[in-house]
C-alpha cells in the first residue's frame, strides 16, 4: 500500500471519526509501511498503537494551525488525507430546486465542504517535505463535476465539491513549483455506507453500496497508484479520472 510514499512514513487524517476517515485511519494503521497515524477529530479520541489522535474544528482556523505546528514539530508527514464533508442537516438537505435556496445553509456547506479543507491545505501543504514523495487527498464527489452534471439540482453541494476540486487544481500546479514530488487530488470514495449518504441509499444499484472500509481500501489503491503527473484532478474509486 501506498509504495510511492517513503517507508515509514507519516500520515495525517482530518475527520478520523468519519466512516470512510476512520476506516483510512484503520488500514494505515495497518500496514506496515506505515510508521505513525495522526488521527484527527472534533473530539478527543483514545490513541492506540501506532495511532496519535488529535483534535481540531473545520471552523476555527487556528485549531487547524495548531494542530499542523503540533504535528509537523514531531517529523516530516507525507500523506494529508481530509476525509470531512457534508451534504445535509436535521434542518436541511439537497435542494432540488433554485426556489430552495437558502444563504446561511449555502454558507455552512461551503464553509465544511471547500473553505475547511482550503484551510487545511493552507497550514499543512507548506510543511510536506521538498525532496521526499508526499500525497495530499482531500474527499470530494463525482457530483462535483461540471462536464458530468446531467441531473441539476444538490445546487449548494456540486458548487461546494466543485470549487473544492479548483482547489485542488490551484494547489496541485503551487506544489508544482516548489515541491515537485508531490500529489495533490480529490477523491471520489463512491456511495458509502454512511450517516452522509443515508438518506439517498434507496436507487443505488446492487453492488454500488460500499462498506467504508471498502471504499478506504479502494482509494488508498488510487492514491499507491498515482505520480506527481497525475497531481490536480479529480479520481474515483476505481482509479478513474473524472471530468472537471
């Protein structure tokens, strides 16, 4: 797993108290090649074995900087993975129609799905080593895609993903230039077993609902079968490139 990252390395999960983010903290914590698993959460969690939880707010930003000084003051981190992300609420969900607009929802969703992992990347990137291979991830959505959209609607959701995947353009073509073996990418982990997509489980066809740990093995095998030339796009499950 994850043979393009240096042995022993580093990795760092924001939103380990998710499904899928504590199934990736899980299977790095089992492998190997893994040296250390910082696992982050709203809460504090118990650590165990190779696992140092910590924790951090996805509004606050100076929790996320704390939480970066403190983690990169221990040794270099090779792999960020942001696993945190939301698409409804007790006192909202998907719009299916502009009429369902609502600025403080659009705001909240934003503030979670593209300005909490903006600011993630903004206290972590800098830290990730210049001569070394590294890997950012962030999770998004194949809704977030423009040229796949063929249904509308989830109005503040698709913007939220797909700003979230400029981002992650943007970043990708910085890192470019100053630390060359990185891979900066967002992430389609499919339709999960989870509180997220509970709701919209009904029309799945058979054997497109995974289980996290599914989905977790799935994506750490795209990431292990990424290089710095496939840096800032989107990739599914499968190992797909989506469309932007």
């Amino acid at each position: 797993m994850l043979e393009n990252l240096p042995d022993n390395f580093t990795a760092v999960v924001f939103g380990a108290s998710g499904g899928i983010g504590r199934a990736i903290t899980q299977s790095l914590a089992g492998d190997p090649r893994c040296g250390r698993v910082w696992a982050g959460a709203r809460k504090p969690a118990a650590g165990q074995g190779k696992v140092t939880p910590f924790t951090f707010d996805l509004q606050d930003e100076n929790s996320i900087a704390s939480a970066a000084q403190d983690i990169t003051r221990q040794g270099p981190v090779h792999l960020v993975f942001v696993a945190t992300g939301i698409l409804h609420g007790e006192s909202f969900g998907p719009e299916r129609s502009w009429r369902e607009l609502d600025p403080d929802t659009m705001a909240h969703i934003f503030a979670l799905n593209t300005i909490g992992p903006a600011l993630i990347a903004k206290h972590m990137l800098e830290h990730l080593p210049r001569e070394e291979p590294a890997i950012f991830a962030a999770l998004s959505a194949r809704v977030g895609s423009i040229g796949d959209n063929r249904l509308g609607g989830w109005h503040s959701y698709r913007a939220s993903k797909a700003a979230l995947n400029m981002l992650i353009r943007n970043f990708a073509i910085e890192l470019g230039r100053k630390r060359k073996q990185t891979i900066c990418v967002a992430l389609h982990p499919g339709t999960v077993d989870t509180g997220l997509s509970q709701p919209f489980q009904r029309n799945v066809p058979d054997g497109k609902l995974f289980t996290p740990d599914h989905s977790a093995g799935k994506l750490l095998d795209v990431l292990s079968g990424l290089t710095p030339s496939d840096s800032g796009f989107s990739y599914a499950w499968d190992g797909q490139r989506i469309d932007w």
